[in-house]
C-alpha cells in the first residue's frame, strides 16, 4: 500500500459527500475531527483506493496545540477514539480509520481511512462539500466543527463556483441531538444554545470563511427549532498566518517560482534565494537542493518571519 505524506497534499481541501455532512451520526473529539480533515485532505482526486496516510509528529503536535513529551500516550488515545466511536450511517455502522500506528521514536504517526468510507470520499462528482482545512483548525469543539460543515454546504449548495450572499435553512433541535449524538441531559440553553449556538456565532465571524446568525422558533416555552442565516466572511482569520501548515499551503499556491527571501545560509556562508517550485518543494534559484528536515527548517524561519511581518522578498539577513 501506497504512503501518502502530510507534505504532498498541497490544497489542504477537504471532501466528502453530503450524505457525511447531513445524515451521518457521531460524536468525536474537537482534535478527532481534526485528525480525520486532515486525512480526508491528502486524499487526491484522481484517487480510487485509499493508502496509508502518514502524518509527520512535529505537525500532529502543532495540530493538537500540545508540547508535551509524553506523545505517545497522547496519540494512542486518539487512534483508540477513532476506532471506537463508529460514525452511524441508516444501518451501517463504521470506524473513520481501520489502523493506526505510532511508536516511540517514530516521526510519523501513520493511519488508514476505512475502506466503507470510499463511496463518501473518493470519486466526487456531484453533491458534495469541499471547504479549505483552515477554516476548521483554530475552531474550539467537536460540535462547532460539525456545525460549521451544515452551514458551510447550505452556503454552497449547488452554487460552488459563484458567490452567494447568504442562505437561509432551519434545523429542528431534536435533529441536531441526533446527528452530533448530544447526551440527553444537554439542555438547550444551558449546553446547545451556550456552547454550540453562541460559540459557533462568534468562532465562524472571528475564524472562518462563513458568519451566522440566528433565531429561535418556540412550541410553547420548548424551543423546536433555529433558524440560521450563514453569509460569506472575508474579514475572518482564514489566512496563511493562521498556522503554519496553511501558511506553507499559501506560499505554494501563489508564489511558484518567486523570490521568497534572499539572504545567506548560515551552514555553508553561500549566497541564497529562497523558492517554491510548482510541485510544493523548496529550492535555492542559485543551486542548492535541501532534504527534507533542512526544508522544514527553512519553513519555520518563513513562518517566523511573516507572522512577525518581516518576510520581504530580498531581505538579506543571516537567517538559515
């Protein structure tokens, strides 16, 4: 089987047919959830099997927003939730991954999409959501992801290569109970309306490229159901500074081939001038080839330098 590695997945969009969005029932972890995006982006088009998707632990670490040493326990927790809380289908009932495998030492935590996931995942041609992984990874709950991914496809149903101002839907709360399996003794203004409702209004607007608002609809004193308005957001914090891994995404879709820094490498003393070729790799315009663990350093010092808004293109300092 074929190993497909976190760097080879260069649009970071995530894919999945809305039967996944609007009828599937489960419940992960806010960092589940995010496992599984991140999985489901470095699925290619043109795919038709999956493979085993490896997952470098210096991005798993920065994805769980942890510097803990004690990686290992932390990681076999999330492959055993990924492959005991099953995702609910009409009457079929399936884990997200059938294997995972990380050891000490390893620099990669490997895993593998189970196989009755492909009719949902691979082969896309019609009905289904797509959205870019930054959008989800800054977002804090389970349920708010899940909420941003109803939203998003009402937005761009049917209307994914032009802009629609806004859309319209309602959803009964008994309906969101059952899709995002919330406990029963979740009240509704006390958990669903607090810390669903209210955080996704105000997660979307500050980290998203979606904003919501919306109103309730009583049977009596019982709230039954919300009606949502989701509207495009340009204001929010979908950008290439949001973490690196977007950042990194950004740089190799809009500046193939530019002078990303010139400046002098600290190992050798040589003159460089920083790039990007057209397959994501880093090279050097005046020669030089870099393995991965120098490209990933050169990666973090971009990084560093345009979250600090000092990556202009011919800056000359010592950096690398």
């Amino acid at each position: 089987m074929n190993i497909v590695n976190v760097e080879e997945n260069k649009n970071n969009i995530v894919k999945k047919y809305q039967d996944l969005v609007h009828l599937s029932r489960y419940k992960l972890s806010e960092l589940g959830i995010k496992v599984i995006s991140v999985l489901i982006a470095m699925i290619k088009v043109s795919d038709t099997e999956f493979h085993q998707y490896a997952i470098k632990i210096s991005d798993f670490k920065e994805l769980i927003n942890s510097d803990s040493k004690d990686t290992y326990k932390y990681t076999h927790k999330l492959i055993s939730e990924l492959m005991s809380n099953p995702m609910k289908i009409g009457d079929e009932q399936f884990n997200w991954v059938s294997y995972g495998r990380y050891s000490k030492g390893d620099n990669v935590v490997m895993f593998e999409i189970h196989r009755n996931l492909k009719p949902y995942l691979l082969g896309l041609q019609s009905n289904f959501l797509q959205y870019d992984l930054v959008n989800i990874l800054k977002l804090k709950s389970g349920y708010v992801i899940r909420f941003y991914e109803l939203c998003k496809d009402h937005l761009t149903e049917g209307n994914r290569y032009k802009v629609v101002k806004k859309v319209v839907f309602d959803m009964k709360i008994e309906r969101m109970r059952e899709l995002f399996e919330i406990p029963a003794s979740y009240q509704y203004s006390s958990h669903i309306k607090k810390h669903i409702l209210e955080k996704s209004v105000k997660q979307f607007k500050e980290k998203t490229d979606i904003q919501i608002e919306y109103t309730e609809q009583k049977i009596g004193r019982r709230v039954d159901r919300i009606i949502i308005t989701v509207r495009h957001n340009d204001k929010g914090s979908n950008d290439y500074l949001s973490n690196r891994k977007a950042f990194i995404a950004h740089i190799r879709e809009n500046y193939i081939n530019a002078d990303l820094i010139e400046t002098t490498d600290k190992h050798t003393g040589n003159r460089v001038i920083i790039s990007v070729a057209p397959d994501g790799k880093l090279y050097d315009k005046l020669g030089s080839t870099y393995e991965a663990s120098r490209a990933d350093e050169i990666w973090d010092t971009l990084f560093s330098l345009a979250q600090q808004g000092k990556l202009a293109v011919m800056n000359r300092a010592t950096l690398f």
